[in-house]
C-alpha cells in the first residue's frame, strides 16, 4: 500500500450498505480467489448473489475496490467503502482535505498491517466457516442442545460438536464465553473441551471467558475450574473461579488483570478503574470498524466508569466531556484522541 494510492469514488447519491452485507461480499471475494474454489462453492455464492439487490450492489463495489483492497481485512474494507462514499459527498475543497486524512490513516494502517496481518489474515475463514460467528461490534448467544451457553464477543468464531462420549467447542477468533449446560439426558456427564489454536482447556463445571491474542489465549473464570492442556503437552494449571492465566502453545502462566471485568462485554459494557487511557481506547476500537489512535500525550491517563459499547463514539463523546482530552473523526477509517487545547 503506497501513498499514492487514490480512494476509489462511489457514484453521487450511492446507497449506503449495510455492514454485515459488505463484510459478506469482501468474505466471498476473498474465498472465491482461492485456488481451490469448488463448483458447489461457486454455486453457493451464485444463490447469495441473487438473493438480494443489496448483495448485487456490495459485490459490485467490492469488485470496484479489488485492486486496492483485495489484501485487506473485511473491516478495513468496509471502512475504505464507507469513506470513499463519505468523501464523494463532500465539498471540493473539504474533500481533498478528508482524502489526504484518509490516505495518510491508510498508510499508517499499511505499517500497523505489516505486523498485525499474520494473526488477522485468516478471520475471513473464521468467521465464514464457523458455526457461531460475530462481526464487528457484535455480541451474540446461542443455547446448545446439552445447555451449555455460548456468548461470543466483537469479531468472533466457534464452532461446537457434541458426539455419544464428548462434548468439543472449536474456538478459532476473538473471544468467547462459556457456560457449561448440565448435559441431561445423555446418561454419564460427557467431559467438555475446548479446542484453541494453542491448546485444549476442559471446563470442570464452569462459567469462563477464553481470549484469544495472538499466540496464547487469557483463560478467566467466574465459576468453577477450568483445567489448561497446551499444545506441547507440558502439564498445564488449573484456573479457579476469579482467576486468569495466560495459555500459549508452550506453557500457562498466571494473567495480570487488565484492569477492566473480563466478562463486563456480555453486559454491552466495559467497565473498570484507574485504566490507562490507550489500554481503554485500544479495547473499544475492537467494537467498532476504523482504527482510534492515541497522542502519546494523553496515553497515560487515568480513567475509570462504565463504557457502553453499542455506541463507541458516544463513549468517546462523554470521555472528552470529563477529561481534558479532544476527539476528531476523520470518516470512520480515523479517530484521533488529543489533548484539549486551552
């Protein structure tokens, strides 16, 4: 990505889509580019294609926007639609002033790429391929058929498979929680595991929230014990109700608090004390598409309260109201938090 790159234009009055639309155009270009693409794959999308005007209108744009944007992330797509739809609305003069913001937030998204994409480049299979999946900003729950609950955070994925001896949470994004179900009817309890990309954790009769972040996984418990089995098969610990631990595919270490209750999200919150400004903005940036940078200034801050997270720029809002910060949006690609002047 290069600084040159110029924003596609989307016509005068075009329709704005709706998010998951997009998402799903972005997730279908990038699986139908794959080599191994089948006829019935092919035949799947040929069905979503038809299924709605709107869908015909999303991959028309994506189509639009391949050249530039085929390498990125659903969400950074969706946002460049959105701003390149912004800017063509714009005034001439305030136009090229937005578009030199954006380019430079794409560039800036170039850098934060270049080390972020290993872990992100496979979220368009997680989520498509899933049984239970998220976007952006969304939070969801389903009850399985032994009722266990499961909640998955912004930007998620899982998939679940209960057979005669066992019961398997395959969880592959974000972050996810688990409240084992008592498994009546299926005669002895089946043993319940989840599988990460780093290691397997078995709930010992239980309520926890599993992170993924990287290369390891944070294991919180609310209730019960959840034992730790990583993936080199060195003997792993126990997590207890109110405790969390760090899990990589090597070892399980004990996990600081990040200052903020690991299971606030399922309550549309986040919540916390005496947080660190960017740890707080860096947590709500996952709720929302486009990247929210920091001044250094501000970066260590203190704050403290109750966050709601179904709009992030309200949260944002009341922050600069009881704090001596500023915030200015560049599109929905960017948001900038300074400190106030005068």
């Amino acid at each position: 990505m290069s600084g040159g790159m110029a924003t596609p234009a989307l016509p005068a009055g075009a329709e704005r889509l709706p998010g998951k639309v997009v998402d799903t155009a972005v997730a279908w270009s990038i699986k139908l580019a794959a080599p191994q693409a089948s006829p019935r794959l092919r035949q799947a999308f040929a069905a979503w294609l038809a299924a709605s005007p709107q869908h015909a209108l999303a991959w028309q744009r994506v189509a639009l926007l391949r050249g530039d944007l085929g390498g990125l992330p659903p969400a950074l797509a969706l946002g460049t639609l959105n701003a390149a739809q912004a800017l063509h609305d714009e005034r001439k003069h305030s136009q090229q002033l937005r578009r030199r913001a954006v380019l430079g937030a794409l560039s800036c998204g170039g850098m934060l790429l270049g080390g972020g994409w290993a872990a992100y480049r496979h979220a368009p299979w997680q989520r498509v391929m899933a049984d239970f999946s998220t976007g952006v900003g969304e939070r969801r729950r389903w009850q399985l058929a032994d009722g266990t609950l499961l909640e998955l955070n912004t930007d998620s994925a899982a998939s679940a498979a209960l057979s005669g001896d066992r019961r398997w949470i395959r969880f592959t994004r974000g972050e996810i929680m688990i409240t084992t179900g008592a498994d009546a009817g299926a005669g002895a309890g089946r043993p319940f595991w989840v599988q990460t990309p780093v290691g397997r954790l078995q709930a010992l009769g239980t309520r926890f929230v599993v992170r993924l972040d990287d290369q390891q996984v944070r294991v919180s418990v609310q209730e019960g014990a959840v034992a730790l089995h990583p993936d080199s098969g060195v003997p792993g610990g126990v997590v207890n109700a109110g405790e969390s631990r760090w899990m990589s595919a090597a070892v399980d270490m004990p996990a600081p608090s990040p200052g903020f209750a690991a299971d606030a999200w399922t309550r549309d919150v986040v919540a916390g004390s005496n947080l660190r400004l960017a740890d707080l903005l860096r947590e709500l940036q996952r709720y929302q598409h486009g990247h929210i940078w920091c001044d250094a200034r501000v970066a260590d801050l203190r704050v403290s309260g109750v966050f709601h997270l179904n709009d992030v720029a309200k949260a944002l809002e009341t922050l600069a109201l009881t704090h001596p910060i500023a915030i200015a949006r560049y599109t929905r690609l960017l948001t900038v938090v300074r400190p106030r002047q005068g």
